[in-house]
C-alpha cells in the first residue's frame, strides 16, 4: 500500500470522506478536485516531510546478537523511505 492509499484509507475511516469526492484531476490525475481534500493531502506529505530520524553506525552490531528480531539499517532505512520519514546520513 503505497503513501497516497493509506492517506486515502485514512480519510475514509477517520473523516468519513466517501469515494466521489476523492476524484483527481490533472495529467497524471495526481492532484485532488477538492480543496479540503487537496490541502489535506499536502498537509499528510508535509508531516512526513517534517520527520527526520538519525541512525546510528552500529560498528559492534551482529544479527547474532539478536536472532530473528535483527533489523539490518539498509532495510530499517528502505522501510523509513517508503512512509515518507527522512534518514539523515
């Protein structure tokens, strides 16, 4: 589920937003018809634009040390991406 679905999934369960009013136009029908909807939309983007984490270099880290509930960073930080959050390097 990409960024775009879950923002809509919320709308609908959390605001009650039916799908006629998420008709998109443009293009690339990339941007909402509605105002409300439309700000809602950038707003979503921008909080995750907004969130930034630091992640450590784990020199002395094993995924021994851990067993199945290791998280390799590259995956951690693939993971982090794909909802929007920004890892500074």
């Amino acid at each position: 589920m990409g960024e775009r679905d879950r923002f809509e999934l919320w709308l609908k369960e959390k605001c009650g937003v039916r799908d006629e009013s998420l008709l998109k136009v443009g293009p690339a029908k990339e941007t909402y018809f509605h105002s409300r909807i439309r700000d809602r939309w950038e707003a979503w983007q921008a909080s995750r634009a907004a969130i930034e984490i630091e992640i450590y270099d784990f020199d002395s880290f094993s995924p021994y040390d851990c067993g199945e509930d290791a998280v390799w960073t590259t995956e951690l930080i693939r993971t982090l991406a794909k909802r929007g959050i920004i890892v500074k390097e």
